[in-house]
C-alpha cells in the first residue's frame, strides 16, 4: 500500500475530514465496480456503494493496521452484499439482470472497425453474465480476485475459507466464464 493512502488513513482515523474524504473518493470507484460484479441488479449498486462508504466513514476509527485497509473494506463490501441478499429474500422481491447499465470489464481495444467493437462489447455482456449467474460461493472469489486484485491468503481470509477452497472456486468460476464465452462464440 503506497504511504499516501497509509497517511489518509492515519489522518482520517484521528478526524480530520478533509482526508476522510479524499480518502472515500479514492474508494468509491472500486467499491462500485466490486457491486457491479456481484449484484444482478445494478439499480441496486448504488445505494449500496452509499451504504458501505457510511459504514467505512463511521467506523475508519476502529480499523487496527491502515496496512489492513483493502482487506477491511473488502469485508465490508462482502458483508454488504450478503446484507443486501438476505433483504431482499425477506422482501420476496425477483432480482432481475440488467446488463446494459454498466460496462465492468475494460478490455483494451486495439481494433481499427467498429465490428471489433461490437464484438468487444458483446464479450463484455457475456462476461459479466456469466459472472452475474455464479453462485456466490464462486462470484465472490472470482470478483475479489480479478476485480480487486487480492491474493489467495486475503480471499481466504474474507470469505473465512481455506485456501485450498479459494483456489478451487476461482477456477471453478474461471472453467465456466470459459465456457459461457465459447458458447456465446459458437452461437
């Protein structure tokens, strides 16, 4: 972690606001793109972005190591997200999908037609179908993974499962993401 976020950390959890603000800027594009990733309905995300920016504006103060930060906050998306699902099946509210909302994957676009990029958005579609469609137990450690970049030990240590498991569901998820993009390609 680059000591500037390391310094926010450290002000913010002392009170200064002008850092604990610079601070949820710096997040708020993550912890969005992590929601786009795991919820089906987009319509959702934001709010639930708002909700975990709160609970990470009121409680900075209880975070132990700034080094823990990503990890904490991650467990705060996660926890979030699980929040939300459990409402919403006490709600008996139907989660629809709505892929045309939000573009979650950046695939560098080197194609000179617009062909290529249609293609190159369909792919994105199909992606971020597959990955809607997962079961949690293999969205979440994919999304942790491939979005937010953490290693097999913290996915482990966010989801409380051992490694060997981790490593397991990722691939698992990455098999059919695979699969998803080769029947997409073959339709």
């Amino acid at each position: 972690m680059d000591e500037y976020r390391v310094e926010l950390i450290k002000k913010a959890q002392k009170g200064d606001k002008i850092a604990l603000d610079k601070l949820i800027k710096n997040e708020q594009g993550t912890i969005k793109t992590m929601l786009y990733y795991l919820n089906k309905n987009s319509n959702d995300v934001v709010d639930l972005a708002q909700e975990i920016l709160l609970k990470i504006s009121k409680n900075i103060k209880q975070l132990k190591s700034p080094l823990a930060f990503k990890t904490w906050v991650n467990q705060i998306v996660i926890n979030a997200y699980y929040d939300n699902l459990r409402k919403k099946k006490k709600d008996n509210q139907i989660i629809t999908i709505n892929t045309s909302d939000a573009k979650l994957f950046e695939i560098a676009d080197n194609a000179s037609n617009p062909q290529d990029s249609l293609l190159n958005d369909e792919l994105d579609k199909v992606i971020k179908k597959s990955i809607n469609n997962l079961p949690s137990q293999y969205k979440i450690p994919i999304a942790l993974r491939e979005i937010q970049g953490l290693s097999y030990d913290e996915i482990s240590n966010i989801t409380n499962s051992t490694i060997g498991t981790v490593k397991s569901r990722i691939a698992r998820a990455r098999a059919k993401i695979k699969s998803d993009i080769l029947k997409y390609s073959r339709a």
